[in-house]
C-alpha cells in the first residue's frame, strides 16, 4: 500500500494496526478478557494528532491523552494509546456485529471482487437494494407470511407495510421523511390552512434533523405552522388528552419502542395499543422509529411484540452492521405521495451497504436463538446485580441487550461510568437532565456468557468499592 500521500505518519499508524490485528488474531477471548484495561506492549505506539481541527464539542478530550481508537474486533478495540477496551455499545449502538466480524469482512472483499459496486445513482439501484426492500417487507409482515400470504397479495394488501424508501443514508433522514409523509397525508384528506399536530414522548431522539429535534422540544422559535405535542413514557391517560384536545388535527405520533435516549425506558404493550387505537380513530400516522431497536431483538422488529400494525416503520443504524450508513422507512402504500427527490441522500440506495445488511440480517436468522439467550441472560446476571446492591441501583432498564442501570443518584452514576472507563469497560451514562442517572449499555451481538459473565463481575467490583 502505497502511504506516502496520506502523510509521514501513515505507515507508523498501519504498523500499529497491523500489530493490533494480530494480537486479536493470537488471543483467545478469554484472554482478550484478561487483558481489558491494559496496555498491549506487542503493539507500537501510534502517532497521536489531536483534535483542535474538530468542532469545539467534539474536541473536550485532553489533547495527551490516546484514548481513539486504533482497531477493534467483535467487542473489543485497541487505542492509539494501546489500551484494550470492552465496547458494551456497539460502537455508536450501530455495529449489530461488533467490530471487524470476520464473516462480513469476506463477504465485502467477496462482493467487491465479484464485481458488487459501492455506490451508485440512487435511481438505478442495484439488485441487493431490491432484495433488502423486499427482506425488510418481509419481517414487517411475517405473521401473514407464515400463515401462506403471497408476496403479490401483500402488495396489494392496502393494511400491509408493503412500501420501501430506502434512499436515505441515515436515521435522521429517514425520519424526516416519515414526517413528510405525515404532512402530505394531512394536506390530502384536512385540506391545506391548518396546522398539523404532532405527538411524541419525551425523550425521544429521531435524529438531528431540526424538524425532528422540534419534536424533543428544539427551535420552537421556527415553527409558527404546526403544533408538537409531547407526552410521559407509558402515561396512557396524558396520550387520550391529548388526542381528545386536538381530534383529527392530529397528523402523526412519532414512538421509540425503548427510548435509549431517557435512560433506555421500555415502552409498554398497552400503550403501544392504545397509540394504535387513537391513530386509527383520528386518521393519523402511527410511526415506529425502531432505528435503535431494530435487529437487536429476537422479532428483528420490537414493535412486533406489542401486536400492532403501524404505518410506517423506520430502520437505521444497525441496518448494515455499521459498515456504512443506510436506513428506510417501510410503510403503507396509501401513503407513498412524496416525489423524487423529496427525501433522498446522496448515497441511499447504495448496493454494497444494502449486500451487508441482507448478510448481516441473515447472519442473524441464522444465529437467533443463541443470540436472543444470550441478550436474555446478560439482561438477567443485571438483574441479579440490582437485587445485590439495591441501596445503590434503583432498578434495570430497558430489555435484552439494550439495558440500563438505573443508579441513587446523578453523581453515583456519573463516578461508575469513570470507574468503568478507566478499568476499561466502554459504556455511556444518562446524568445530564435532572433525575437521569443510567448506566446504557447495548452490547454487539457476538455477546456470549463468558463477556456477560464478566462484565457483570466488574461491575461487581467497582459497586464494591463505591460508598
């Protein structure tokens, strides 16, 4: 490889690399366990540049300290400091496989030399775009699938979720797009002069789009045309008022299944059913952002497990195993009414992404048992531990690999996550609005008993340790 081009310090960089990569390909997992938190004497210190060219909210992180990271494997990564980290949260919660798994890598340099291109026009989209849309139907509507519904019947089932948009590279995207479909809904059966309402939970998150960021409460200061609404997870009662105070001026509600945004709260049946029920009545979207859910839970889809048929659903994230970024919204086909480029990204449609996320997606059919117990018994070892130190963890969060710790207080949960970090284990903490006070975790799905075991042990050890 030729690294003149990309500066002097490209080949010290590629030599850690190199050297990090086969440490991982020697170790064992156990002893990968055994060495989380320290430092890899096998692999050469890499040049470290600091951030000062980033944005000043990205750059907190003292310019002396090599904590990014090098190179990683399943839910494992080496710093450019030569520190080996436990990653509990798949990356950014989007590498549904962790990092670098050695079956998706092949198939990429296996679909690349067979001719598979990475990117293309999004009006011309490969034959593997056309597959996921159709994979992506499928798993909406799998319960009619089983019982004998045809794929030809399902297009024109008008109650099925039987439309792709898969032109969006991220969530964000994604979820702005589901609003535009709300909108055009509304001018088509309400007529235009009245303002749409939107309702969603606090705490939602659906992207960094400034017209989903109204929907958490941002930039009121814009929107003089619509009215957003926001209600109390699981609060059935504050959903009817809502919908009575405002009846058929509502265009849409907006509902993460488990919200990892507010401390990973899980979102119950009834309220999803209820959700449901009031959106019919009213006439109104009901959309399911399942960008952070999706393929994280034994139905692909967690929606599923309430018995509801929403609208519209929307993938993202964990779609393509963090390989690159592509998301969708899959939706009824009465409400396709956006034009061409009405919501699109430069690289949606793209064949490669679309080639891993089917691979990933069966890697996943294929597995799904040993992978759902195993999200099932790391979900229970934490509540075990709650039991254990009920004075300092009020309760677990969450379901399955997408967990929470809830603990006393903001700076007990602010002084674990520390202690984690600096024994090495890789995690995020909700402690920045009042009363969030959660550990998150959403481990990759190459999670077996041996990392649960251990995890769970050293969280033991700092909670020891902590008044």
């Amino acid at each position: 490889m030729d690294t003149g081009i990309l500066g002097r310090n490209t080949g010290k960089i590629l030599k850690s690399i190199s050297a990090a990569n086969r440490f991982f390909e020697k170790s064992t997992e156990r002893q990968l366990l055994s060495h989380v938190g320290r430092h890899i004497a096998s692999v050469p210190q890499a040049p470290h540049l600091d951030k000062r060219w980033f944005q000043r909210s990205y750059a907190g992180t003292p310019a002396d300290q090599h904590n990014d990271v090098l190179t990683g494997r399943g839910v494992f990564f080496i710093t450019e400091g030569r520190k080996l980290f436990l990653d509990a949260t798949a990356g950014h919660y989007q590498m549904t496989w962790g990092y670098n798994h050695p079956l998706l890598a092949s198939a990429v340099q296996e679909a690349i030399k067979r001719g598979i291109v990475w990117d293309c026009h999004s009006n011309l989209p490969g034959d593997f775009v056309k597959q996921l849309a159709w994979k992506l139907v499928e798993i909406c509507n799998r319960d009619v699938i089983e019982k004998g519904a045809l794929p030809e019947s399902i297009l024109r089932d008008e109650n099925a979720l039987n439309t792709v948009l898969l032109g969006t590279a991220t969530g964000s995207v994604a979820c702005s797009t589901a609003m535009k479909l709300a909108i055009k809904y509304f001018e088509k059966t309400r007529g235009t002069g009245k303002k749409p309402v939107f309702v969603s939970i606090n705490g939602n998150y659906h992207g960094t789009d400034i017209m989903m960021q109204r929907l958490r409460g941002m930039w009121p200061e814009f929107f003089s045309n619509a009215v957003f609404e926001t209600v109390e997870p699981n609060d059935c009662d504050g959903l009817e008022k809502i919908f009575r105070r405002h009846g058929n001026l509502v265009a849409a509600f907006f509902c993460e299944p488990l919200l990892m945004n507010r401390e990973a709260i899980l979102i119950k049946r009834d309220f999803l059913q209820l959700a449901r029920k009031l959106t019919a009545a009213h006439d109104a979207l009901m959309v399911i952002d399942e960008i952070q859910t999706g393929f994280w839970c034994p139905e692909m889809l967690m929606h599923r497990q309430a018995q509801i048929l929403p609208d519209a659903v929307i993938v993202g994230k964990g779609l393509s195993a963090g390989f690159h970024p592509i998301s969708g919204v899959i939706y009824k086909k009465k409400f396709d009414s956006l034009k061409q480029y009405d919501s699109i990204s430069t690289n949606g449609n793209a064949p490669l992404p679309c080639f891993v996320a089917l691979q990933s997606i069966r890697l996943i059919e294929k597995n799904l048992k040993a992978v759902m117990k195993n999200g099932e018994y790391f979900a229970q070892q934490l509540h075990s531990l709650a039991e254990e130190y009920h004075g300092k963890i009020v309760s677990i969060q969450g379901q399955g690999y997408l967990s929470g710790i809830k603990f006393k207080d903001q700076p007990f949960a602010l002084e674990f996550h520390r202690r984690c970090l600096e024994r090495g284990i890789w995690l995020r903490v909700h402690a920045y609005y009042p009363g969030h006070s959660t550990a998150l975790t959403k481990f990759a799905l190459v999670l077996d008993k041996m990392i649960a075991d251990f995890t769970v042990s050293e969280f033991r050890k700092i909670l020891n340790k902590m008044g």
